[in-house]
C-alpha cells in the first residue's frame, strides 16, 4: 500500500462549500423558493442521470459534443450527467400529461454538469433554479416568467438600476433564415455565432466561411434593420403595466439553444465591474415532440448559482454570516459534562439550536471558540450552576448577563431574537 498522501484540493471546475459558503448558497436557496412559491409555483426534482439521447435532438452540439459528461454505464447504456434542466422537466412532462392539470408552474433547485474551462461566472458543476409555465401559450404567460425572474433579482436585494431585461423574438430570427433560405444545420452554426457574437472578433468572417458571402451580407442586413414586432411590443406593454420598467428590446439577444421558438430573454448586470448576462430564458413549444406528437407550448428560464452570486458580491449584496447555533454551552470541569449534555438535550426540545464544548479548555478559551464561530451566546457551567439550576447567559455582542432557571432559558432567547 502506497504511502503517498492524497491532494486535498476538489475536482477541477467543482467547489466544496465551507459552513460560510454554504450559508450563502442556502440564502440563494431559500430566496429562489421563497420567491417561486409567491407566484404558485410548485418544486419538483429529478435524478441527474439521463439517456445520453435526450440531448441530441435540441440541445446545441456545442454542449452535447465538447461539454457534457457522458459515459457507458455497466449494463451497455449511454448515460449522461445532466447539463441542462429543461430536457428532463419536459420529459417529466410529457409522461404525466394526461394526468396533470395545466396551466402547470414547476421550479427546481437543481445541480448541473458541463465539461468547460473554469473562469469567473462559469465552473463544471453549478446550482440552477429552473422555472416554468406548461400550457399556456399567451404573451400572459412570457410576462409572468419575466416578471418572476424581475422579481427574484429585487427579492435578491438588487435595486432595478442594478440590472436589465432584454428580450427579443427567435420569430424575428426565423424571418430571416427563410430569406436566407437556410437548412437545419446552417440555422444551428448561425444561432450559435450570434449568441457569441459579443465575444468574438471575427463574426463576419465566420459567417461568410459557413453560409457564404451573399447570404450573410443578406443575415448581417437584416439583423440591423430587425428592431421590433407586434408580439414585443405587446409584451413590452404589459410589463411596463406590472411595474417593470428596466426592460427594453434587444433583436441581439438569441440564446445558444436549439430548442427556444418566440420569446427570448436575458438578465444583464448594470454595473461596469460585471458587465455580463445573469441568466435567461425563453418560449420553447417544439420540445414535447421529442416524445410524442402532441405539442404543448412551454416558457421557462434558468438562474444559475454561480452568476448569482457574482452578482450579489460585486453589489454589495452578500449576506453576512449568522451561524445556526444560537448558544454554546462552556463546561468549566469534566464532572459537569453529563449535566451540560442533560441541559442542551432539554434545550434542543424546545427548539434551541445549542452546542456543548467538549475541548476541556479554560472559560476564556472556550468563549474565544464561540466568538471565532459566530455563536451569540454562551452559559458557563460549573459546580455553582449545577448545584443551583441557575444559569448566568451572556450574550456576547453586548455583553449583557441574565441569571435564569433552566426552563426559562428557550423563552428568553427567543424573546432576545424577536
């Protein structure tokens, strides 16, 4: 056996989250629920394995070729980490059709996996709410998933100057693949450039070298004369109608999936130190057929964890942490362990989340140990205590002490927190 020492550091592009991490994440976490919930939405999950075919048909070929974490499980089957959500819901759907009741609105807090260079905003495995409408096909509907979207960046604690919705039509866009008279595989290559075109330098030639010099001088030419339709700006109307007036239209925003037929929408960043798109979404009606020949319209978006959190950090937003543990039991000689046990055992009945330090240690020391974890309050336990079912809680960030009974000690927390 090998004496060698194994790394401690994670798996390349993966995070562990420390308690202070973590803290953070479920602040995302319960936000995003809080939030979906408000707007009657209801939570569903699913495993993260999923046939490898179920990404062929309509997600890019960029994911599904370069980034997906694909493998032939031992019973012969393609097997593939999901790197995506929509997919599965509407797999998910489309088996229960018949026995669900639609207008169906269905969130999940789901983990995802795409083999891609790490870099800010981007890692190989991330958190992603999912949101999304089933059988409703109205502009009613792309107004609403946008404005839950709006509001899980104010509930978030963003202001509406912090960020901005763009939204366009992939209608627009298929307007011009006629004229162009585009196949399948062109409108993949094109769709795709376009949703990079902010990020590359050399658009037009690309362009030219897949589709030819006559067809995207023709693409290039419709793209700056497209600026609106009826649909957008009946969409626009409602919203500004909701109150929600940080949105405008963008024909530029396509969204790299295959998958999306009207509506598009994307979430940007205000603020010049993070000058990027949050998250979107969009209208994707065509997908049921994948299963069946019965189409169901679909609107959806998904906010991933890591540009959420990008986002909180550059605007100040990050919540500070609070630990779970509201009180810390410091025993003064090992005698008195059982007794501290006992206490904390009767404290934790009623609610109290409570920690007894087992270190051994001196008073100072042990309420150096409180204070280093965040812990607000402490209770001293020697022979004194022991002997007179008083308690001495001292609330270490005012340095206030209340002498109590042991069945007093619950309610005066909680009393304090309120």
């Amino acid at each position: 056996m090998s004496n060698q020492k194994l790394s401690t550091e994670s798996y390349k592009g993966v995070r562990d989250f420390y308690p202070q991490d973590q803290f953070i994440q479920e602040y995302l976490f319960e936000t995003m629920r809080t939030t979906c919930e408000r707007f009657g939405y209801e939570s569903y999950h699913a495993s993260i394995l999923e046939p490898a075919e179920l990404y062929r048909s309509k997600t890019s070929e960029e994911i599904v070729n370069d980034q997906t974490y694909t493998f032939t499980d031992r019973g012969g089957r393609e097997v593939t980490l999901r790197p995506e959500m929509t997919p599965t819901v509407t797999r998910m759907v489309a088996g229960k059709r018949r026995e669900l009741v639609f207008p169906l609105r269905w969130y999940t807090i789901a983990n995802m996996f795409r083999y891609e260079r790490p870099q800010r905003g981007r890692v190989r495995e991330h958190w992603q709410l999912n949101a999304d409408i089933f059988g409703a096909p109205g502009v009613e509907a792309d107004a609403e998933i946008i404005a839950l979207a709006h509001q899980l960046m104010l509930d978030m604690g963003a202001s509406p100057q912090a960020f901005e919705i763009r939204v366009n039509d992939r209608r627009l866009l298929n307007e011009i693949f006629t004229k162009t008279e585009l196949d399948d595989s062109q409108k993949s290559f094109v769709m795709r450039l376009l949703d990079r075109r902010d990020k590359i330098d050399d658009f037009s030639a690309q362009l030219v070298g897949h589709i030819g010099a006559d067809r995207a001088a023709i693409v290039e030419k419709e793209l700056a004369r497209a600026n609106s339709s009826a649909y957008l700006e009946e969409l626009l109307s409602l919203l500004y109608t909701l109150g929600i007036e940080n949105v405008h239209i963008d024909t530029s925003i396509v969204r790299g999936f295959d998958y999306y037929t009207g509506m598009i929408f994307e979430v940007f960043d205000t603020s010049p130190e993070n000058t990027r798109s949050l998250f979107g979404g969009g209208r994707y009606d065509n997908l049921f057929g994948l299963f069946d020949d019965e189409q169901m319209s679909a609107v959806g978006f998904g906010m991933g964890d890591v540009t959420a959190r990008d986002f909180l950090d550059t605007h100040g937003l990050l919540p500070s942490y609070t630990p779970a543990t509201e009180l810390m039991l410091c025993v003064l000689e090992p005698g008195h362990m059982a007794h501290a046990m006992k206490l904390a055992h009767d404290l934790r009945t009623e609610d109290v989340t409570v920690a007894v330090n087992f270190s051994g240690k001196r008073a100072g020391d042990q309420i150096k140990h409180a204070l280093k974890m965040g812990i607000s309050s402490i209770i001293c336990i020697g022979s004194h205590e022991r002997e007179t079912g008083q308690y001495t809680l001292k609330h270490l960030p005012s340095a206030k002490e209340t002498v109590l009974a042991a069945d007093r000690i619950a309610s005066h927390l909680l009393s304090a927190q309120g």
